[in-house]
C-alpha cells in the first residue's frame, strides 16, 4: 500500500472518530491551501500479534524507517518514531503499554483480549483502521482498567486506529506560531489540553506543540450500555533547526507524556 493510500483510509477513520479534526483541518485549509501533516501517531499492546515489533513491519513496506525509541516510566510505555525516505510524507510514532508492568488482573484481562485476535488479521495494514479487534469491555471492565492505565482503557475499547493527526505550523501560511494556532482553535470553540500547560516544549527544545482534547462518541459496551468515551484528538507542531541547519526530526518525551493525556477521561470533560 502506498503511503498515500494509507493516509487517506486513516483520515476517513479518524475524522468518523473525531470529527473536531475535520472541523479544525477546514478552518486552516480555508486560509491556508493545504495542510501538511507533521506525524501521525499510533497506539498498540506489548503482546504478539499486535506488539510494535509485528506492526512496524506495515511502515518499512511502505518506505519508513526507524528513527528514535523513547520510554515512559510513569505510564509504562515504550515507544519508537520513523522517519520516510521521503521527508514530505508524515513522520510516524507508535508507542505500546509495557502489558508485563501492570497488576496480574490487568495482565489477564488485557491478554484475554489480545488472545482474541486473529494473527492473520494484523499481516493487512488495515489493522491500522480495525478498531476493537476483538469483543468490546463491559462498561466495569472498561472502568477498571482506566483506573489503572488511561492508556489500557483507551486501546480496550477504542482498539487499532490513529490516534491523532498532527497539523505542521511551518507549513502554515497563517498564523505561523504555535500561539497563534491555539488562539485559532479555542476561538472556535475547540478545548485545548491544557496538561503541563497548554504550550509545549520551546524552540531551544526545536519542537513545540498543542493539542485538543479528545471528541467523545457513544460506544456499546458489551454489557450493552452506550456511554460517550474519548476518542481520538488533533495536534499542532512546530519544528526548529539545529545547530547545524538541519529541521528537527524527533519527540520530546517530556511534552509527549502531557499530549498523551488528551484522551484522559476526566480531562475531556466536554458531553457529547
Ligand atoms: C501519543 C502522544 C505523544 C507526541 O507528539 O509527542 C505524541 C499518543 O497520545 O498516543 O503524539
Ligand atoms: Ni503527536
């Protein structure tokens, strides 16, 4: 599959999940042509057959790379990003919830999902778009996990898909600072995560970065019940040269483990 290919099928899943994106994605294509996206990001569990070993596979079939790992003690993550061989295509981050760190329930329960999946299922890169692959949590099941990882609730119930799309500010005609992107999206009317503050990262970091917070849509649980849960969120970055001309390339684990926090569900309080 080609990388645009790819990105397109993600876009129609995403925005069917977070429909703020399109929104905010037309605001800043209406003043600007286009939009360049900066990287996309996903989510997975450390268990085959969805482990970042077996996914990223997907990316190098399509001309990625690695680039960096990166580690989130507090939230038990590991991550890596990758790079294309051609820099106009979106950088990609994918981090997976280290299963092994979590209590034995949490560990039975989430291997119990993960031993739903059928293997051949991931050989697709429409993985990418499954959702839930395997049978939704209960509502309580649901709620426990959150407990203990917003991250474990999240994938439970949420499953494979992108979690967000990143607009690049330096592709941007208007405004150009990330200031200015933020004062662009609350004016209308869309929440900012406001977690470690709602601007990230500086330019002597080369990066700075802001997100929303998630949409919420109503999900079935297996128990029946709707409840509207967060789903997937929009990011705005802003990369800066380094010392020797070069555009940063990477992430900045301390403003990461803040963007992650945009899918917590005391933080997106907004009703849906
Ligand atoms: C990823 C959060 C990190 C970034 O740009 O630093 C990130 C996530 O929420 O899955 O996207
Ligand atoms: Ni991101």
């Amino acid at each position: 599959m080609s990388p645009n290919e790819f990105f397109s099928q993600l876009w129609q899943d995403y925005v069917a999940m977070a429909p703020q994106a399109d929104q905010i994605y037309k605001l800043f294509a209406a003043d600007n042509g286009t939009v360049v996206n900066d990287h996309v990001a996903f989510r997975t569990f450390n268990l085959a057959p969805i482990n970042i070993e077996r996914l990223e596979k997907h990316f190098f079939a399509m001309g990625y790379r690695r680039h960096e790992p990166y580690r989130f003690d507090d939230k038990k993550l590991d991550a890596w990003s990758y790079l294309h061989e051609d820099p106009t295509q979106p950088r990609i981050f994918l981090s997976e919830l280290c299963v092994n760190e979590l209590s034995a329930a949490a560990q039975e329960y989430i291997s119990g999902l993960v031993a739903q999946i059928d293997p051949a299922r991931v050989d697709d890169p429409s993985v990418f778009w499954a959702g839930p692959l395997w049978k939704m949590p209960s509502h309580a099941d649901y709620l426990r996990l959150l407990e203990e990882s917003e991250y474990a609730g999240w994938m439970a119930a949420i499953g494979m898909r992108v979690n967000h799309f990143t607009v690049s500010i330096n592709h941007l005609t208007t405004p150009t600072t990330l200031q200015g992107v933020v004062e662009r999206v609350e004016q209308a009317g869309f929440a900012i995560n406001g977690a470690g503050g709602k601007l990230k990262g500086t330019p002597e970091q080369l990066l700075e970065q802001a997100s929303t917070l998630a949409d919420r849509m109503p999900m079935v649980f297996a128990d029946g019940s709707t409840h509207a849960i967060p789903t997937c969120y929009y990011e705005f970055a802003r990369r800066y040269p380094d010392a020797k001309g070069e555009l940063y390339q990477g992430f900045i684990p301390s403003s990461a483990d803040k963007i992650f926090e945009s899918t917590d569900v005391k933080k997106s309080l907004k009703a849906a």
